[in-house]
C-alpha cells in the first residue's frame, strides 16, 4: 500500500516514521523543508506538494494543526485523490467538518475517515464507512496501539471531543480540589495521593511531578501544547451548543484555558493552564520548595 501523509509535526512525524517502520512506501509533504528531510532521512520520499504526495497514493492522512488548515488542504485535494483512493483526517477537527469532507469524497467517488487520536496516538477512533476502515486498520495499526471503529462520518470527531472534555474538565477539577487543600493548610502530595486511591482520579502522573516541580516544559518540545488543548475544548463544547448538551464544566475549563493563552503559554505544556488557578487561589501547587504549597 502506498501511503500519502500531509504534516510531519510532532504527531504526523511519529506516525510517519511508524509507517516507514512497518514497510510502507510514504510520500510526505510538509511546508517545513526541515521536517520533510528528518523524514527523508529516514526512507520516506519527500513531495514537494500535497498534491504530488497523493500521486498514485492509495490514501492520503493528515495530521494538521487547525480545522482551517485541515480544510484547507482536504478541499485542495479531494479532486486530485485517485480513483479508489481516500482521504483520513488524523487531526481533531468539528463533526461537521468531517462530514462535509465525506460528502465531498463520496461525490467524488473516493473515500475519506475522520481518524482523531488521543494519549499522544496510543488511541485513534475512527469514523466513516466500515469496509474503508478495515481496508486501512493494517496502517492505522501500524501507527496506534489502539484503533477502535465507532461509526459514520463525524464519530471519530464526537468520540474523540468527548474524550478531551472529561479529560480537561476533570484536570481542571482535581486542581481545583487540591488549591482547596492548599489552602486549608493540607499536605498536598498525600490528598492528592488519597484523591487518586479513594475516587479512581489517578490524574496526569507523571505530569503531576512536573507541577510539583514547577516544570511545564518547553515549546520546543512539548507534546501537549497548550494551544491545542484549548482548541480542543472550545469544539467539544461547541459540539455540546451544538445538539443541546449541557457544557457549563466544559465552557470553565475553556475560560481558564484562553486566560493561559492570554499570558502567552499557548506552546508550553497543558498543564501550565494551572497557574491562572494558583494565581485566583494565591498558593502555588509545589513540593518541597521554600514559601510554597506543601
């Protein structure tokens, strides 16, 4: 099978070298002449168009940083997708979008899945129509540990806002809870440890350390950015405006987000969005540093 892949930033770049990995023939286009060389390097062919990438291309993927972006280049290539080939929008984008991107591809006469990934592509759920799924599940195995089939066009989009709902909504209430601890005078490690033992939050781990720490990162090389997380949230609740869902959590977490945005933290971790909570609450969530939270 030959694949076409469109962005090699941090996701599309893994999910690349996967597929080269695993004996795809990858064509890659970025417009980061860097990021196509790294990739080149490596056993892909670099295309100097989206376009010429889908040349013969049995699907085209996509992982871009925007639903403008993602529109953008979907629309540019449907027309020049092969016949029998499909077009797979790794990236998180609106339902709506997804389905207008199938309605274009059926029009057409090719395919096209939204295929969105979380846990930093452990998972991709995946929407569309069921026989062009199984035709590609060998690649999407290659580039995931889990893939999971959740319906038509636009549920792999709904599955995976969902998803970044409860995930940030429930960050942003364990913060919360452990400020109030804070507060209240507590030790902050052990509610946190007792939180995580008595309600199942086992929360962020790893990440948790790093806020003890006060270590959010850098924008060079953070994977979960801060600036997509928010994007994220914004259109899983305006999915839940959308059809009559109630958001009220959703619509908080997205407040505290843009804040973080405004204070310019859009490319550092996620998590760094905890500091507009430490400076309302006036504590700061840190271990065994002098004049902080303990």
């Amino acid at each position: 099978m030959r694949i076409a892949y469109v962005g090699a930033g941090n996701m599309g770049a893994r999910f690349i070298n996967r597929l080269i990995d695993a004996g795809y023939e990858v064509a890659v286009f970025d417009p980061r002449p860097e990021a196509v060389a790294a990739i080149a390097a490596r056993g892909g062919a670099a295309a100097p168009s989206a376009r010429e990438a889908a040349q013969g291309a049995d699907a085209v993927f996509a992982s871009l940083p925007t639903p403008a972006v993602v529109e953008q280049v979907a629309f540019d290539l449907i027309p020049a997708l092969p016949d029998g080939g499909a077009f797979v929008d790794m990236s998180t984008s609106p339902p709506d979008l997804a389905r207008r991107i199938a309605a274009a591809c059926e029009e057409r006469g090719v395919g096209a899945l939204d295929a969105p990934v979380s846990n930093g592509g452990v998972f991709v759920t995946v929407g569309g129509p069921r026989d062009l799924f199984e035709r590609l599940r060998p690649a999407f195995e290659a580039m995931c540990e889990r893939v999971l089939y959740v319906g038509e066009a636009g549920q792999g989009q709904v599955a995976k806002l969902a998803r970044q709902y409860v995930s940030f909504t429930g960050l942003f209430t364990l913060l919360e809870g452990l400020l109030i601890a804070a507060k209240a005078g507590a030790d902050v490690r052990q509610v946190a440890d007792f939180i995580a033992e008595s309600v199942g939050a086992r929360g962020p781990g790893r990440s948790m350390e790093r806020l003890y720490a006060g270590d959010f990162g850098e924008p060079a090389t953070s994977t979960a950015k801060l600036d997509i997380v928010a994007k994220d949230v914004a259109l899983a609740v305006a999915l839940a405006e959308s059809v009559g869902a109630p958001s009220g959590t959703g619509a908080e977490a997205s407040r505290i987000l843009r804040a973080a945005q405004a204070e310019g933290w859009g490319d550092y971790e996620c998590w760094i969005a905890a500091r507009v909570l430490e400076a309302h609450a006036g504590v700061e969530l840190r271990i065994d540093q002098p004049g902080r939270a303990e």
